[in-house]
C-alpha cells in the first residue's frame, strides 16, 4: 500500500497545437493539503480536469488511490464518486431545492437511499453554516452561501479527496471568508485536498505543501514558509510579487 493519494507522472495535455501540460509530476499524499498557484493559463485548471477525466490526457500516467484512471479496466465512474469537485461558479442546479441538488448524486447511483440521503444533506448544512436553507432555491441564495452548498453537496458522496478550482474567485470579498472557513474546518478534520486559489493567506495557514505552475510545468514546489519566503525560481518570485 502507498500513502498516495495522487500520483501523476509525467503528465502532457496538448488542445490541437497548444501544448498545456508539458510533462507534469504531482503526488498528493493520503491527508494533504496542496495549494496549487500560477498565472492564468498556466494548465491549473486542466490538471484539475485531468485529475477526475473531466479531460483526457494526451499521455502521461495518472494514479489515483493505487488505481491507473487511464487503464480502461478501471471502472472510472467509481473512481469519480471518491473525487469531489468545487468549481469558480459552483454549477448548482437552479431548478432544484438546495435539499435536492445535495441528495440527487448519491441517491441517483444508489450510494444512500433517499432518507439517509436527507439527513446526510441536513448535517452537511448545518456544518456549512446553512441549516435553515434545505428547502431554498439556489437563486435566493448570496455567491457564497450557493458555494457552501457546492461544497456540502460534493461532500454528500463522502469523497476521499476534494478539488477546489478558484473556490473564491467569483466572490463578493465579504463572502470569501465564510467559504475559506468551510475548507479549513474540512482540511483539520483530515480531508486530502487540492485547492487551486489566490488566497495566499489561505496557502499559508492551511497548506501542508505549495505547487507554483506556469507555462504548463511545476516550477517550484515547498512548504508555504519555502515557497513563500524564500522562492528560489524567477518565474515563481516574479508571480509572487504580483499578488502578495
Ligand atoms: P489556468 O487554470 O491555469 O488558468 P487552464 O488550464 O484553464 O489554465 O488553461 C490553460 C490553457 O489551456 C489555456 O491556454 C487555455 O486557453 C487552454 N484550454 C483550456 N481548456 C481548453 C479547452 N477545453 N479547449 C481548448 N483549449 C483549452
Ligand atoms: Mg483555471
């Protein structure tokens, strides 16, 4: 058994002539959490995508829990029930109840049956900090209260590692911190975790580890004190001087 939760070698991801992923290695340890930073269009996001075959890769090996998502025996619908996804714009489902949009995956490919689902769904509010909205509808509903039920609902299929792509991005700055406050409760109780943000704040108080990308490449990768303090790639310094 490996301690791995994420294991990807040599990772390349071309669209048409534009190559994004030029041979990327990332591993992502059982209970981690990974920040991943870099400029726009630097592959962050196809990584993540790559990570739960949202993409295919354009070759490359990616080992997620011992188990190869690219050989066609892996049965990848069952891989995907393990990844939970959390995307900029949190992609609810408008025309359903925030109850509902948290119970339908894991009623709909038989994980829990509906009552169990709903009650799953009521706690999972309540430690998102929206117990009385099970019955709302999405658009009654602030950015980052629609961002919390994002979060609960991928929760609801007790994912072994959560990927959050630019949780925040979209947000108002006064809704930023209570979807900041989810994720850090969710990285203390021990979920692997890879988030892609500009929150440096968050990086530095919550991640184990700091994955600097551009041009397609991890450039530099340490501890938030390492990446942080001390970068030793250009690239890595001239982006850090732009946001911090
Ligand atoms: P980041 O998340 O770091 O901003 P992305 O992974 O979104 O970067 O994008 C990296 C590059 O890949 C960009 O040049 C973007 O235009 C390109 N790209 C991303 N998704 C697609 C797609 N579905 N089709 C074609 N090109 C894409
Ligand atoms: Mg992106």
């Amino acid at each position: 058994m490996t301690d791995l939760k994420v294991d990807v070698t040599d990772l390349k991801k071309n669209y048409g002539s534009n190559h994004v992923l030029k041979g990327i290695n990332f591993k992502v340890k059982n209970n981690e959490v990974v920040v991943l930073i870099g400029p726009s269009g630097s592959g962050k996001s196809t990584l993540l995508r790559c990570l739960n075959k949202l993409e295919e890769p354009t070759s490359g090996s990616i080992i997620i829990d011992g188990h190869d998502i690219s050989d066609p025996k892996t049965d990848i619908d069952k891989a995907r029930e393990n990844i939970g996804m959390v995307f900029q714009h949190f992609n609810l489902f408008n025309n359903l109840t925030v109850g509902e949009n948290i119970t339908l995956a894991p009623v709909e490919l038989g994980k829990l049956e509906k009552e169990q689902a709903e009650f799953v769904a009521k706690n999972l509010l309540e430690t998102v900090g929206l117990a009385d909205k099970y019955d709302a509808m999405p658009a009654s509903l602030s950015g980052g209260q629609k961002q919390r039920v994002a979060i609960a609902r991928a929760l609801a299929m007790k994912p072994d590692i959560m990927l959050f792509d630019e949780p925040t991005s979209a947000l108002d700055p006064e809704m930023v911190g209570d979807v900041l406050e989810v994720m850090k409760e969710l990285a203390k109780d021990g979920m692997t975790m890879v988030v892609v943000t500009h929150e440096m704040g968050f990086a530095k108080e919550v991640a184990d580890r700091v994955v600097f990308m551009a041009d397609g490449h991890v450039m530099e990768e340490g501890t938030p004190e390492e990446v942080f303090d001390n970068p030793q790639n250009e690239r890595t310094k001239a982006f850090l001087d732009k946001v911090i």
